[in-house]
C-alpha cells in the first residue's frame, strides 16, 4: 500500500479561565496550515482540524490520530495555544476549559502526546508547537529558573522502535513567548503568528526548498523558518529536537532550480564571434540570439552563456547587443505593475492575474 499522509491541526484561542489571555492568532494559524498542507500541490495532506475543543476532546483526537497507522503513513500535529508549565516543570497544552490550578485534570500532558507519537506505527511525525510559554500561567503562581524549563525536555528519550522517528519543532524556546504578529498586546487585527506565518509561507512559495530539489524536507524547513523568524523577532527563538532516521519529505515545491546542460556552438558561429570584424561579430550575435529563443532548451541554454561571455568581454558595441538580446530573454510580466486600490477590511481578498512572458528558457523558470 502507498504512503498516506494526515495532519491534525489544534487551534485554541479561547479560554473559559480569566487567568489565561485570549489569543489572537491560533484561528488564522488553523486556516492557512490547513490550507497549504491539504494543497494536492503542496503538501497533499489529509487534513483535520480542532479548534476551541475541551481537554478531553482533545486527548482523544490526539491519540485517535496516531493510532491504526501504517509505516508508510507521515504525520504531522501542530497546536497552536498555550503553554503550561507547572511548578514542577511539566509541560502542559491549554484546552478550552484548562483550569490553570488543576492541569492534570483539565489540560493535556505533553507526556502524553510524547506517549502517542512514541508508541504509533507511522512511519514519521513531525510535530510543531506555536505556544505561548510563559504567558499563560495565572497570578500567584511560581515558577523555576528558565534553563530548567526548556521546551524540548518534554520530547527527550530513544527513538521509537515502532517507525523511523519524529522531530519536534517549537516556535520559542525556554519561557520565551511566541509572538503573535511580532506583538503581545491586546487589541491589534487578528493575523497568523510570527512562526506559523513562516512554516505556511516557507510551504506555499517553496523557498523552504533550499536545496532546488522540488521537494521541502523538514530540516530545510527548519532552517527557512528560523531565519525567518529571528528576522521578524531577534527575542523569539525556534528549536528544534529529532528522534529520526535521515529527514521527512514534508511537502512538494514549484521551485525546482533549472538544470540544462548547456550545447556549446556550432564551430561556425563559435569562429564568427572569435572575428576580428565588429560587423561579423555584431551578425553573430543575431545569430546567436535566435538560437537562445529555440524551443531546444540545451541550445538555448548555449546560446545564453555564449552571450553572457560576448557582454562581458567584447568592444561597447558587440557587447552593448549581447546585453540587450540578453534583456528580451527575460520573463516580461502582463501587466507590469498592480493596483488594488484602497481595500475596505473586511472585505473579499482581491485577485489580479499576470501573463508572464518571454523565451521558452525563460519560462521554464518559475517567477
């Protein structure tokens, strides 16, 4: 049987308990991961959602997803909520109906998810946590140092034997906070956090492909993902922690680099740019240019290189057309420039296309 890929999205920005400080961010977090990792393009993942669910509710989503699984399953569970640690530095995840001063009852142990991804069959899981350490404990209560509440800790222990593994990543490490939109405070329009925001647009536009294989591995998301938010936020600081054989394949990408062969020149045109007549050479580059508009992507990809050395190299006027053939072979968008307007909140997201054109090498790249 093939592989089967699901992912279980927790999202709770509601609490019951005045202790803990409504979120802003969760819901959007929800919707845009759902979103790119359930895309046929991107992630191709059978996708659920949780969103303001009880405790219980949620323990039970939880273990569901990982039990029944297969070892060619991948997995991913992301939550999106508090963080709790307790005096003794446990690790705990805010449901709807968390009470701060009864955890074991009312939240759920990060023990226990460690428990579910540790004991499933799934080949790989990777799990993500967008919380808010710290932030979330009530008044009067007492915590430990920060180097003895890392948020790793609660994923420390030997690889499964049941798959290959999984890895942990966090959005914030220690007690720090997760920002949401690079702020704390009350008040401000309801967008995906800074680290959810950097997982989903890392996916979406495939610059988490570091590497131009057409796939985002989780280590290479990883690492777009931590630069990314320490950008946004120097005070913020993912982590990440693996219990894995090799890495995850987690989603496809359009951003494959191009690699043609280059085929070198006819000798003819080759002694022709060699010339020491400007206008023999000057008809070579037409010559030259028309093979770099060829369907022939190798030859075009010749043609191209030739040209590049013709502009660097030649008298003001050869290389003046070499530079200009070079500049027609670009993806030329249709139209140049946008212009939504002024857009009311609230309203539908606009959407304007663009006709990208040029030579077939050109469009072979992806803009």
């Amino acid at each position: 049987m093939g592989e089967s890929r699901h992912a279980l999205i927790i999202a709770n920005d509601t609490y019951e308990d005045q202790g803990l400080e409504q979120l802003r961010a969760p819901g959007h977090d929800a919707e845009a991961l759902s979103e790119v990792l359930g895309d046929p393009q991107i992630g191709d993942f059978d996708v659920e959602v949780i969103r303001n669910a009880s405790a219980q509710d949620m323990r039970t989503s939880i273990e569901a997803f990982f039990s029944d699984r297969r070892r060619d399953d991948k997995l991913v569970l992301h939550f999106s909520c508090h963080g709790i640690k307790n005096e003794s530095g446990d690790l705990y995840f805010a449901a709807r109906d968390t009470q701060p001063k009864l955890l074991n009852a009312t939240a759920v142990p990060a023990q226990f998810v460690y428990g579910c991804m540790s004991g499933t069959r799934a080949g790989c899981t990777a799990l993500f946590l967008d919380c808010c350490y710290g932030g979330a404990f009530s008044r009067g209560a007492s915590v430990r140092a920060s180097q003895d509440l890392h948020v790793l800790d609660a994923f420390t222990g030997e690889k499964p034997s049941g798959g290959r593994g999984w890895a942990v990543i966090t959005a914030s490490n220690s007690m720090e906070y997760a920002f949401e939109d690079a702020k704390l405070t009350e008040g401000s329009t309801a967008k995906p956090s800074v680290f959810t925001h950097a997982v989903v647009e890392g996916l979406e536009t495939g610059d988490a492909d570091l590497k131009g294989r057409g796939e985002v591995w989780l280590d290479d998301l990883y690492e777009y993902v931590f630069d990314r938010v320490k950008e946004r936020n120097p005070n913020q600081t993912p982590s990440k922690t693996t219990q894995m054989q090799g890495s995850m394949q987690l989603a496809h990408s359009r951003r494959r680099r191009i690699r043609v062969d280059a085929e070198p020149l006819p000798r003819r045109v080759q002694e022709a740019l060699r010339s020491r007549n400007d206008f023999t050479r000057l008809g070579a580059v037409d010559e030259v240019r028309s093979r770099m508009e060829s369907q022939n992507l190798s030859m075009a990809e010749g043609a191209r290189q030739a040209l590049e050395a013709v502009a660097r190299d030649d008298t003001h006027q050869v290389a003046d057309k070499a530079r200009r053939a070079l500049s027609d072979a670009c993806l030329r968008p249709s139209p140049a420039r946008l212009d939504f307007g002024r857009v009311p909140r609230g309203t539908a997201v606009p959407r304007q296309s663009v006709a990208l054109h040029g030579t077939p090498l050109a469009r072979h790249c992806v803009a």
